[in-house]
C-alpha cells in the first residue's frame, strides 16, 4: 500500500504551480484530504502580509493538531523561506523546513528526513513534471520568478530575489504537453507578466511569448495576469487587443490613483500614464479589467483615500481586491513615519470594500443578456440539478460563478471541462445564471 499525502497550498496562483510541481514528484503517494490519515503532510505557505503568515502558521499547526504518530509534517515555500530562522526555532512541531528552492526535490528530503533551503529560488522547467490540480482543461503557467521593482509595501525581492524569466521554449513545450492531456485553457502568471524577458534584454517579451502560444495546435484560449503598469506599453496592450487567442483580459494592480501616494509607493507611473493605460484597456472590445487598491498606506491621507474610492467608483472595473496595508520589515514603507493607525486602515477597506462589492455587481448585471462561450465544471454547490460553469474567459476561482439552469434540447448532456454557447438569463446575489444552446 502507498504511503498517503495531504498537500495544502496556500496563497497565489504561483504557488500552486510549485505545489504542483511537488505533487509531480511525489506520485508514488495515494492522496487524501484527511490529514489525520496521513503519512506526509506538505503546507506550501504564503508569507506576503500579515494576514497570509498568520494563516500560514496557523494551517501548520492545526495540522500538527490532526495528525497521526509518525507522521512527517513539512513546511515548504515563502513564509519557511523569508523567516527560516525563526521559524526552526520556534516551530518544533515541524519536522522538514524547505523554502523557495527546492520544490523538485521535496521526494529526496522526505526520503532523507532533512530541511534544506538552497540559495536559488526554483524556476519551473518543461522537463518537470507536475500535476495539474482544480481543473480537466485549465492549467496556470508560470513565466518566470523574482521582481526588479521597488514597490514600498512588497517584501518579496528580499526572499524571491531579481527577475529570472523562463526561456520562451521552455514555455512552449510545457503547453504543447500539457496540450497532449487535453488542457486548452491558459493563464499565464508570474510577480511582474509586463517584464517578461527583460532580465535578458527583450523588452516586449508578453508579445513575443503571445506569437509563440497562437502557434500550438489545441489552444484555445488564454490569459495573462499581474501586469505591472511602468512596464506595461500601449504596444503591448495593442498586440492583446489583436490576438485571436488572447483576451482582452487585464488584470493590473495599480494599488492606488493618487500622483503623490503612487509616488511614495515608488510605483514607477503616476496617475496620468495609469490613467493612459486603463483607458485604452477599457476601449478594447469586451474588455474585462480587475485591478487592486492598497489601503492605508504610510502617508495616505484622507483625501487621497477619498480620491482612490471616487476614483474605483466612477472608472467601471470589473473586479476590485482591497488590501489592507500590512507594514513588513524588509520594506521601505516599514521605515516610514507617518503610519496610519489599524483602526482607520481596517475601516478604510471596509469602505473600500463595499465601493468592489458594488463595481463587481455593476459588472455581472451589464452580461445579462449576452451571449457568451462558458464551460462546465461541474455541479454546483447550491443544488444538484445546478450546473457550475464559468465564463471563457474568466479566470477559474477568481472572477466568478455562473449557474446553469436551463437549456435547449440539443445541450441535454452536458459535458464537464467542454465550451458551450449560453445566454446570461439573469442573476441571484453575485452569481449569473444562463441558458445554454448548444451541445
């Protein structure tokens, strides 16, 4: 019998990839979601902000809680990596420590028994295998690690460390396999999509990386995500717009609109080239834009808050994720003085909060009517004659749910992970509802 493995990943969609990666090289293990059932259990933690290391911690140790004698308990990625230290010291529980670099051989420290942290943060490669998990036609594809920006509020320089793109084959022959198992849907991702290739002197790498995908036979759509505006050109957001492949799907965090809070956030553009930008995005056809506003900066004032919700109300984003400032040392912002106290911080995002709540409504209500492409995944929670679906050209568990509760006679056996036309029909709370056509 296989020894069994329960795996958790926590925090962004990059993560995921290297938990995948840990998956591929662990499938000699039966997994389950019962922790207290098994052998290994891996957390791959998230160490961004506060909230992210607290969560982190506590899935370790309630996991500690659940689990059998004997049992290896192994704490891997940003949060064991950015405080490796302490962390060994403080957390006995733990029996294997491993961070950022050694993702590919989590089987050989399980097998030894031992910590390792190595001074190179992983890089998926094509010849790495990994096991694509939440979905039978979607997979996330990570372009490259590390950041050369200076953001005040971002520690993740100081454990990810420079830029360090992928090769654009190595790319490639990863979807062509992927491809071959009968994935058609790609997001790509990384800390800084825009500045893809520039660590080796390609500025337009995203277009270049574009022309290459179109050429795969099997693919059928795609995304990119985390632009970063000061590397984001109007030449790039032009070869998105004429892609027959890639959508006019943009997801930039531009954290802020006021010039002088942009400014100390050492964002690289201010208000009038954001502005430029997310202008044109918004022209293209069928444009879907998502962004991210921080609150409570060191130095953000009232009014500059004030302009930010003004600013997030009146613009039309199809989705708005609020964070709360979270002062981390290693930053910048953490030397600051003029720091906003948790109290106006926690009910500045609660305003703002509410401002994303009300755009992503607006956004949901404007597709009732049309006609869109979706795909099933399969029942819904709500009811089991509810089917879960979501639009293309979303990104899975992000951008929503759509249910489908009705269709032509023609689309009575629906197929899970299979592209369908539909009618968005209507809407109950914050998920659509549709009808589909075709089978």
């Amino acid at each position: 019998m296989n020894n069994k493995l329960h795996i958790v990943s926590l925090g962004c969609t990059k993560n995921l990839v290297d938990t995948e990666v840990m998956m591929g090289k662990l499938q000699d293990y039966e997994l389950t979601n019962d922790a207290d059932n098994a052998d290994v259990i891996i957390v791959n933690t998230c160490g961004f902000i506060d909230a992210a290391k607290e969560e982190s911690v506590n899935t370790v140790l309630n996991l500690h809680e659940e689990r059998k004698e004997d049992s290896v308990l192994v704490m891997a990625g940003c949060l064991s990596e950015r405080y490796k230290d302490d962390l060994k010291e403080q957390m006995p529980e733990v029996d294997i420590f491993t961070g950022v670099g050694d993702y590919d051989h989590i089987d050989e420290l399980l097998q030894e028994k031992r910590s390792q942290y190595s001074d190179k943060v992983f890089l998926i490669n094509d010849e790495v295998e990994r096991v694509v998990t939440g979905s039978t036609y979607h997979a996330y594809i990570k372009l490259s690690e590390g950041c050369n920006q200076a953001c005040s509020f971002c520690a993740i320089p100081s454990f990810k460390g420079k830029l360090n793109s992928r090769d654009l084959d190595s790319i490639a022959k990863e979807v062509e396999g992927l491809v071959k198992k009968g994935y058609y849907d790609f997001s790509f991702v990384s800390q800084d999509s825009s500045s893809y290739l520039r660590d080796q002197n390609i500025k337009d790498g995203l277009s270049l990386l574009m022309q290459r995908i179109e050429l795969i036979d099997g693919v059928k759509s795609a995304r990119i995500l985390y632009l970063y505006p000061s590397t984001t050109t109007i030449s790039l957001l032009k070869n998105i717009g004429k892609s027959k492949l890639f959508y006019n799907y943009f997801d930039m965090p531009i954290q802020h609109i006021n010039d002088d809070m942009l400014r100390i956030m050492k964002r690289g553009f201010g208000k009038e080239k954001t502005l430029e930008q997310l202008e044109y995005m918004k022209a293209l056809p069928n444009s879907f834009i998502r962004t991210s506003f921080i609150v409570g900066h060191p130095n953000e004032t009232q009014e500059m808050f004030d302009e930010m919700c003004e600013f997030a109300k009146t613009f039309g984003f199809d989705r708005i994720n609020v964070f709360a400032y979270s002062d981390e040392e290693t930053t910048s912002a953490h030397e600051m003085d003029e720091k906003i106290p948790q109290e106006v911080i926690e009910k500045r995002a609660e305003i703002l909060g509410a401002i994303a709540k009300d755009a992503m409504s607006k956004s949901l209500e404007a597709e009732i009517g049309t006609e869109v492409e979706l795909v099933i995944d399969g029942e819904s929670d709500e009811h089991e004659f509810l089917l879960s679906a979501r639009k293309l050209s979303w990104t899975p568990e992000v951008d929503g749910e759509i249910y489908v509760n009705d269709r032509t006679n023609d689309a009575s056996e629906l197929k899970f992970g299979k592209v369908y036309k539909a009618k968005i029909t209507g809407i109950v709370g914050d998920i659509l509802t549709a009808k589909v056509y075709n089978d």
